[in-house]
C-alpha cells in the first residue's frame, strides 16, 4: 500500500509527500534527515490517505502540490479526505 500524506509545520506551512513505509518517512521528516523538511523545524503530521499503488499516490500529491492553496490542504485535513480524480 501507498499514502499521500500532510504534514505541518508551527507556521502552519504545509509539506505534502507520498510514500510506501509512511512510518519509516515520518521518521526521517521528524529526525532531520530529510533535505525537503530540513528547513521547516518542527513537524506535525496532520492528514494521510491511503492507495493500493504508488503511482496512485504520486499522481495525488503532485496535483495537491501544483495547487498551492493553503484553504483546499485545510478543507482537507479537516474533512479527512483527498476528493480528487487521479
């Protein structure tokens, strides 16, 4: 299985990612080690959605990430829910 996931940071910027090990790619987020979240401190994981392939996922988050509106990730988040065609 795959994930498209959402993490926050404490200036509520966003960071969206896809992954096949989500806990493994939170930790790397949360540990340092990633170059993309380095700069953002402290991280929140606030919203993960899960797909049968990774292909799926990476669709999903490039679109969400093309965007660029900070008001559809928090409709998100709150409604707990990607509504998007791949």
């Amino acid at each position: 299985m795959s994930w498209v996931y959402i993490l926050e940071n404490e200036d509520g910027k966003y960071y969206i990612g896809s992954t096949t090990n989500l806990d493994n790619r939170l930790k790397h987020h949360q540990g340092g080690h990633t170059p993309s979240t380095k700069r953002l401190g402290r991280l929140k994981f606030v919203f993960s959605q899960e797909y049968k392939l990774l292909k799926s996922a990476r669709i999903i988050e490039r679109k969400l990430k093309k965007l660029k509106r900070k008001d559809y990730i928090k409709k998100i988040i709150e409604q707990g829910t990607i509504k998007m065609r791949q």
